[in-house]
C-alpha cells in the first residue's frame, strides 16, 4: 500500500474555483470507481489543502491520467499562495470511517 500526500495553499480569491475543480475530480472518480484506490482531500481553517492518495493495490491507477485531474493541474500555480509540495506519507493508525 502506498500513500501520497500533497499540501498547498489556494489564494482566497481563487478558492472557489478551486473547490469546482477538485469536485470535478471526485465526480470522475465516481465515474470511474476504480477498485484499490483510495482519495481524500481535506480543507483545513486557513484556506490549505491536504490531499491524501492512497495505492491499496499491485497495480496502480493513474489518476493523472484522469481529464478532470489535468484540468485541475492547469493554473494550479496561479491558483496558490503556497505551491503543492508532495511526499510519501504512511498511516500510522487508523481507526473508524473519517469521511464525513
């Protein structure tokens, strides 16, 4: 299993748009459902986002590959007062459904 989590800071002025494009992903991943593949994005108070992309499988799904994730890469530089910055991450413990 691997995990990938990847923080930014979006510009209050482009939150909005934001949000549209990150929605437009999780509805392609609805779409899609794709089997071993976990994704979870989470705002936090001052305007950050943390998205956390979880592998469960051999063989992993490319979620680059997806129209609604390259329309959301596009003008992500424009869109942040703090770029994305990616590293490997692992859970450490876990416990319940933390959707919601």
């Amino acid at each position: 299993m691997k995990h990938k989590l990847v923080r930014y800071k979006v510009k209050p002025e482009a939150a909005a748009e934001n949000r549209r494009l990150v929605e437009a992903v999780f509805e392609a991943l609805q779409a899609e459902s794709p089997k071993d593949f976990g994704y979870t994005v989470i705002e936090l108070g001052d305007g950050s986002l943390v998205h956390l992309v979880t592998d469960f499988g051999d063989e992993a799904f490319k979620l680059g590959a997806l129209p609604s994730v390259q329309a959301f890469r596009r003008g992500i530089a424009e869109r942040c007062d703090e770029q994305p910055q990616s590293s490997d991450a692992s859970i450490v413990g876990h416990y319940g459904n933390a959707a919601g």
